[in-house]
C-alpha cells in the first residue's frame, strides 16, 4: 500500500489507500507467437487500485495509454456466446417499443461486433455504433451494422451530433468501466442525448465483485467498476439523473442503470440498491481489505491445486481464455509449466497465447477428443452454456472451479 496522493477520477477527492496487485500484462493482449521478440518486449504496467471512500468507486490508478488495449488486434468477440446474445436482444426489445422509427435513433458506445444492434439493422431501425477497436468495427460493420471505429469523447459527441442531431437513446454495456476519463464520457452524453432521452448503461457491479470476493473483474480495460453512487455521483455534474436499475447474474453479477434528463421519480429497486450499498459498507476502507484478503486466499487455493495435480501427473487445461483469467494467472503466477493450454471458440484467440502466462490457447473442438484430467472453468460466467455443450461431446473431464472457492465437479 502507498500513500502518494491520487484524485478520484469520479469525484475528485483523494483515494487515501492505494493497492498494489503486482506486474500485469494488459488482458485482452494475447501473443500471436512464443518467441522473443513478443515474449522479450511484452507491455506490462504496476496494477495499482485505489477505493474512493466518498463516491466508492474501484478504480485502477496508471491506466495504460487506451491505443494499447483497443485497437486492431482486439481479442474480445461478444457474440461468441449465445446466451449473452439472447440477454442483449430481450433488451433491444423493449427499447424498440421507445422509439419512434421515423425520427429516432440509437447509440451503442462500445458496439464491439454488433451483438445488440444487429435486431435493430435488420429491422431498419435508424443506429450508430460507435467502437475504439478497427476488427471488431469491420466485424459489425460485416454484419450490416452502421458502425464507426473511433474512441468516445466530447469531440465525438459533437461530430455525431453534426450528422445525426441528437440521440433518443444511448446504450453502453460492459465498456462505460473501460474508459478511463469517465468525464470526457459523461459530457459527451450530455452533448448528445435527447431530452426526453434514456441512457443505458450495464456493466460488472461492485457489490457483486466484493461478494464473490475476486479480483478476476479488475484487469487493465476495467479501468473502473461501478455503484450506483458512484454512477450518480459521475452524472449528477451533469444533470443527467439516475431512477431506475436492474441486476443480472450475467459476468458473474452485472448492474443495469437507467438514466434521464428528466426529474423522473426514483423506483424503490433503485432506492433499495442505495440502502443495500450503504449496508454493506462500500464507503468503508475495510470492505475493500477484506476483499484483497478473500483475492489473496482464491489465487493461494488455485495454485496448490494446480501445483499439486501437476506433481501427481495430472493433464491440467483450462476452458475460456477469458480477459479475467488474465488476472488470476498473472496474480496466481500459473502460467504454461503448469497448465498445457486453453481451449477457446473465439477464431481470433485460437493459436495465440495468453498474455504474461503464455498457455497456448486452443480450438474448443478438441476439447473433448484432448480430455484433460482437469479443466478449469475461466469462463466460469458461462458454466451452463460450456458444461451443457461438453456434456454432449463426452467430456470426460473434471471441472474445477475457483470463484468464490474451490469446486471440483465430474463432466459426466
Ligand atoms: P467472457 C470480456 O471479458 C472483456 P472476458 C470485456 N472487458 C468485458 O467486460 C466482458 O468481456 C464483457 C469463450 N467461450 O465473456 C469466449 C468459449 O470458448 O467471460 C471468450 O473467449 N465457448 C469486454 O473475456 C470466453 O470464453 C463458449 O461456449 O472475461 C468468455 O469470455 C463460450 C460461451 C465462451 O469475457
Ligand atoms: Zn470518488
């Protein structure tokens, strides 16, 4: 822990407790090779985290340059899961029925490969989706989707309102948390939202992070995570006010926030979440040092696991090469002397390695023709999705499971 002096990148005050997490790689980084002149010259930066005990919001401290984290080599494709497109188009739904199809249209701030605006393309519903990574924009722009590749900020904000007047609703799943000057972010929306707009925004929720107790959510593109308080205290300076949220279990517990320009009344689930912050004590110091201690004993548990199955002989792999993971090797320090790959779905992942640790990351379709004695679950966010589908392949395997502690659960 330090004490050098750092603002909240939210409200401005001073993070009194700085964290330090060690030597990260940047997560979604993989190596195209395991040679030198990848492996020699690899990005790392100190993992610093520093809790704001007057708006509580988790923040990462030296975020590296955003060029370095989105860009043409983008590892993330979100519509590799089926249940995450199923959860994105109920959503899409009910935003359709708000929009008036002749004049209206709809922002997506992070529109990744065009996983929630495709319903909205196909149906001709006027749309921008607006990404800081070239691959995944030539992705959605493949799956007819009207995207632009180019990071969020006020000046964007004005260069979209030059061409496409206001927005009557602006969505951002799972990327609000990736920009580090959330301010920049927040004037932009002011700039570009109707009055009588929504803006909608869901990402991972920090009640639900402290719960399972895992640092896995915190890796450098989750610059942030949010609260409700810290969300409000982000918008409010720009009177765009919170009024209603939802809670998902999806990536492992998710919050999604609706905001307005309008004075519409707070719903009881919202003020419910308030109350339920404060309860649990996400202003208080200690909160967050008993999630470092639960952080230190999962890793801790992890490794003599891995370490143990390895010196009795054990074939050890892993099943999702999942940004998070990165964390938990990086931290855990397992790395490819321990476990022998990672098998993945994701064409751009496959025959890459993962960043800091170097595990080869393989196809998912040798999964089950491999069959490792054990396989842990990274992409344990998608258990269900993954064990049905193995399941059926004749998986033979042993799953384990690390988050909030160790499982060990038999294929078949
Ligand atoms: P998944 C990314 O995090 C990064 P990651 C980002 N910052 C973020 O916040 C979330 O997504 C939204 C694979 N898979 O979703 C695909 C299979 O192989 O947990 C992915 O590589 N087979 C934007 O990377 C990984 O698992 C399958 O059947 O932590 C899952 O990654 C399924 C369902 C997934 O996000
Ligand atoms: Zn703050």
């Amino acid at each position: 822990m330090n004490n050098l002096n750092y603002s909240c990148r939210v409200c401005n005050s001073i993070l009194l407790d700085i964290y330090e997490f060690g030597n990260m790689p940047i997560a979604n980084n993989l190596l195209p090779k395991l040679n030198e002149v990848y492996t020699k010259n690899e990005y790392k930066y100190k993992m610093e985290i520093g809790v704001c005990t007057k708006c509580s919001s988790l923040q990462i401290i030296n975020v590296p340059d955003k060029e370095l984290m989105f860009n043409n080599k983008y590892a993330y494709f979100a519509s590799q899961s089926k249940f995450m497109k199923i959860h994105f188009q109920k959503l899409g739904q009910n935003l359709m029925k708000l929009m008036d199809k002749e004049n209206d249209y709809i922002l997506e701030i992070g529109s990744n490969d065009g996983i929630f605006l495709k319903p909205f393309a196909e149906r001709n519903y006027k749309h921008l989706g607006v990404d800081a990574s070239e691959n995944v924009v030539k992705t959605a722009k493949e799956n007819g989707i009207n995207a632009v590749c180019k990071f969020f900020n006020e000046q964007t904000s004005i260069e979209i309102k030059n061409t496409y007047g206001k927005a009557k609703i602006i969505v951002i799943t799972n990327t609000m948390h990736h920009i580090e000057n959330c301010q920049e972010v927040a004037k932009g929306i002011n700039n570009l939202l109707a009055d009588n707009g929504t803006l909608i925004i869901e990402d991972p929720y920090l009640l639900d992070m402290y719960k399972i107790g895992s640092i896995e959510q915190v890796y450098a593109e989750h610059n942030f995570i949010w609260s409700l308080h810290s969300y409000r205290a982000l918008f409010e300076k720009y009177n765009i006010k919170l009024f209603d949220v939802e809670h998902f279990e999806t990536h492992g517990g998710s919050m999604r926030y609706f905001f307005s320009k309008q004075n519409i009344l707070e719903t009881n689930l919202m003020k419910d979440y308030i109350d339920l912050e404060v309860k649990n004590k996400i202003f208080d110091i200690n909160t967050f040092i008993q999630f470092k201690e639960n952080c230190i004993k999962i890793s801790k548990a992890l490794y003599d696991f891995v370490v143990t199955k390895a010196k009795e002989g054990h074939t050890i792999a892993g099943y999702g090469a999942t940004a998070k993971s990165a964390t938990t090797l990086n931290y855990s320090k397992i790395d490819n002397k321990l476990i022998s790959c990672i098998y993945d779905s994701t064409p751009f992942k496959i025959g890459k390695f993962t960043p800091g640790t170097h595990i080869e990351i393989k196809n998912a379709n040798l999964f089950s023709k491999d069959n490792p004695d054990y396989t842990i679950l990274f992409a344990w966010n998608h258990k269900d999705e993954i064990i049905e589908k193995e399941k059926n392949n004749k998986s033979r395997t042993i799953w384990v499971e690390y988050i909030p502690e160790l499982k060990l659960t038999y294929a078949n």
